[in-house]
C-alpha cells in the first residue's frame, strides 16, 4: 500500500511541475501579447494624431481664427500653445482633474482607466491610459516624477490647471 501511495504522490508532483511550467509559459506569452499590444495602441494614437495634424494648418491658413481652427484638431495641444485645460477634450480633462486631486501621490495609469470609465482590469485599457498619460507629459501638462507615477508640473501650471478643472473655482 505504500508504495502504491508513494507512487501517486510522485506523479501528482510531476504533474504539478509540468502545470507549473505550461503556466509560466502562458505567462511569458501573455505578457509579450500584452506588449505587442501595448505598442499597436501608441502607434495607432500617434498616427492618428499625425494624420489630425497633417489637416489642421491647411484650415488654419485659409484665414480661420487662429483660436479654434475648423476641422480636426489636436487632442492634446502642447501647454504653451493653450489657454488652459479647458483647450484639452473632455477625456483628457477628467484626467487633468484627478491628477490635480491626486496632488504629490500622483496618478498611476490604473487609476486613469478607472478615471476614463475603462475596465482597470483590462491590460489594453490600462495601457491605453498610460499612452494618454505620456502625451499628456510630452506636452508639458504632467510630469513623470516617479515611473508610472504623473503629477502636475511644479512651476504656476499647476495652479492653472487646478483653477480650471474645479467648477465654480475662481482665479
């Protein structure tokens, strides 16, 4: 009887090796999934915004207002060339709006999914948000402090674009 119990055990630990290589293999092809993913996101997000800036200064020179061109426009203008978060469309506003409530924590690409209405469990999404987020700092209204973890600029942008993003605030 004991080597019959002996014998089991044996083979549920082999079975269980074998499982626990397969899953870190799945794992592995998961993440690259998750990566490759990542990656078609951001290029699809800079293409489409190239191709929206492509349009925008021929509108701009048939003599429209230089304030609000006709036609497509950038999603995310770069901080200098806006008068304030409101310039920004209305997803990124509510980003702009939990970083500034988010203060010196920072706001982390989870909780922007969560932000935008996005399933925060979805890595697509969460890395959407992380794409939304590097725009946002390559267009000076965030900071990347820490990796992961944007913030507001310390300089006055800060205080502007918290005036803006809380109703009924005054500045």
């Amino acid at each position: 009887m004991r080597a019959v119990l002996e014998a089991r055990c044996k083979a549920a630990a082999v079975r269980v090796e074998e499982l626990e290589a397969e899953l870190e293999r799945v794992r592995t092809g998961l993440a690259d999934a998750e990566e490759v993913l990542r990656r078609r996101v951001i290029g699809l997000e800079q293409y489409l915004e190239a191709l929206a800036e492509e349009e925008a200064p021929a509108v701009m020179v048939s003599g429209a207002s230089q304030r609000k061109p006709v036609g497509p426009r950038r999603a995310v203008p770069h901080r200098e060339n806006a008068a304030g978060v409101e310039d920004l469309s209305v997803d990124y506003q509510a980003v702009m709006a939990a970083a500034t409530e988010a203060e010196a924590d920072g706001l982390d690409a989870r909780r922007t999914a969560v932000v935008l209405g996005w399933d925060s469990a979805s890595a697509s999404r969460v890395e959407g948000a992380r794409a939304r987020l590097k725009r946002l700092v390559e267009r000076g209204w965030l900071v990347e402090a820490k990796p992961g973890r944007f913030t507001l600029p310390a300089s006055g942008q800060a205080h502007d674009a918290g005036a803006v993003v809380r109703p009924g605030g005054g500045s």
